[in-house]
C-alpha cells in the first residue's frame, strides 16, 4: 500500500492526516490503508490542544483527527471514513444507498464513535490523562459500565454474522473496530463477550490494520514525538 510520512510528499491524492498514535484518528489511518491511498502523515503529541498549540492554527479546537484535501477539512473520524469510502471509490468500504444494508451501514458507522467511544474518553480522562488528584475512580467505573452495556448490541448482532452490515468488512467496522481497539487500550478488554472477542481478534489480522500500526510506529518514530504523549 502507498503510505507517505510527513517527510514524504504524498502523491495524486492529496490526503494529509494529522494524527495521535492510536487515538480516534487511527479510523481514517486505517482506512486509508485499507484503501491503498497515498497520504502525508502528521504525527501530534496527545492531546494535541495542550502539548502541539501551532496545531490549533490547522482546527481550532485542538481536536483530532483533520483531514486535509485540498482546501476541503474534515475533523470528524468515522466522517472521514464515509468521505474516504465514497469520494474514493468505489471500495467495499461503503455500502450504496440501493443496498439494503445501507441504513445500519451508516448507524454502525456512527454507533462506533458516539455510542462507543464516547464513554470511554471519560475512562480515559479520569484514570489517565487527569493529574492524580483530579482523577474520579467513581465517574471512569461508571462509564466503564456505560460502554460494556452498549457494547452489548454488538456482541448480539456478531453472534449471528460476521460483520456488521452488508455481509462484509466495511467502514462501519472500522469504525466499531477502533472503539475495541481504544477499550483494550483502557483495559476493558477481558469483559468482551465471545463474539466481539472473535471479531476484534479477526479485525487485527487484517493487513490493512497491520499496515496502519506500522504506519504510525513508523511516523510517530521518524517525526520525534515523545513516547510519553501516546494516547493511554
């Protein structure tokens, strides 16, 4: 796959990535390897609002990820999947509007980061990223409840197929893949139940997963951030 480090002007695409290792932005990254796209990869140090402040030139809030093309932004990370997944395709990734998966294509697409992810950031801030005598061992249980309860849904629905919509490896799981990727980070891994553990483990086999670990080891190393601002 065609991959290209900040170093390396990325070719035809014009994809620009700004990226924390393993962070929400790792959605894009891996779809764009799953993709073959050329893309420029911007490595940040987490959160990038307080450690890399010449970001918040690029999107304001400090947030991540942005993609850049062109003059277009996005900052939103399964948006950027869909926009990937359709302006780029046609891939598999994206399942059409005249298929009739298209509707819970689009709510996994979603689900992944709203339903999923969002819990888990208070996990992540109240055990990690507070300085000791702010973290809330209280909230980050309560929400650790939050996720495994909706995460619920997925293990029902895997129980019955191997994907989430279509009958294949789509951007919608990507997109729930990161979340399983964010909760094993966290440790919230050994409450998976059988089948999300079944499919997060084939998720990781996929070369296009592989490839986009590699890809940000790779940046994250060539580009000089400190190893103590990986996300977790």
């Amino acid at each position: 796959m065609s991959t290209a480090t900040a170093a390396t002007p990325a070719a035809d695409a014009g994809l620009t990535l700004y990226h924390c290792l393993s962070a929400r932005s790792f959605r894009p990254l891996w779809t764009l390897e799953e993709m073959g796209l050329p893309y420029k990869l911007v490595m940040l140090p987490f959160p990038p609002r307080a450690l890399a402040k010449e970001y918040l030139a690029i999107n304001p809030l400090g947030t991540i990820p942005t993609l850049l093309h062109g003059p277009m932004r996005m900052t939103e990370s399964a948006a950027i999947c869909q926009y990937l997944a359709t302006r780029f395709g046609p891939s598999p990734l994206a399942v059409a509007v005249d298929e009739a998966d298209y509707g819970p294509w689009l709510n996994w697409l979603h689900f992944g980061e709203a339903t999923l992810t969002f819990p888990q950031t208070l996990v992540l801030r109240y055990t990690r990223l507070e300085p000791p005598e702010r973290r809330q061992p209280q909230v980050a249980e309560d929400y650790r409840k939050w996720f495994l309860g909706r995460l619920r849904l997925v293990e029902s629905v895997l129980s019955a197929q191997a994907y989430l919509a279509a009958g294949r490896f789509t951007a919608a799981d990507i997109s729930v893949g990161y979340a399983l990727m964010l909760a094993d980070t966290l440790k919230l891994s050994a409450d998976f139940g059988p089948a999300v553990r079944a499919y997060y483990d084939k998720l990781r086999q996929r070369p296009g997963y592989q490839a986009a670990l590699a890809s940000q080891e790779r940046a994250f190393a060539e580009q000089g951030i400190d190893p103590a601002t990986r996300v977790g």
